[in-house]
C-alpha cells in the first residue's frame, strides 16, 4: 500500500499529489489534519515535513523527492496491492 500523507490547500501537497498521478502510481490519499495522523509520521516515522510518501520499502519526504520516486516507478507496479 503506498500511502501520500498531504495537508489539503498546500501546494507541495498538491504537486506531489499530480507527479504520482503523471506517472500512475495507485496510492491513498491521507489529510493529517483529518484523520489525527501527524503523530504517528513524527513519531513513529520520524518524518519532520509533508508531503510525506510511505511505500512498503521507503518514507519519502518533500514534493521534488516524491517527483523523483514518481519519474523511476513511472507506469511500473509499486506494490500497492
């Protein structure tokens, strides 16, 4: 499950959210004003910024990263089954 971690209204939220969407990466979409999620990145993930990319294998963080995990997976499977 590959999973984007945004704050709806925020612009590198948004460009991270369109980059996997360019490459057709299947993801889920988590607002963590919504859901009460920011505790689990900082402390579990230790994540410091959003956007935030979590696949089974790696914890991404920041629109230009996102965009250059989306460039090399482009129209590839991403274990997201």
């Amino acid at each position: 499950m590959v999973q984007l971690f945004i704050v709806k209204g925020s612009n590198e939220c948004e460009q991270a959210k369109q980059s996997l969407l360019d490459a057709g990466i299947d993801f889920s979409e988590v607002d963590v004003r919504e859901n009460g999620s920011i505790a689990h990145l900082t402390r579990d993930l230790h994540v410091s910024s959003i956007p935030v990319l979590v696949t089974p294998d790696q914890v991404i963080e920041g629109a230009s990263e996102i965009a250059k995990f989306s460039a090399h997976h482009k129209n590839r499977p991403t274990n997201s089954q």
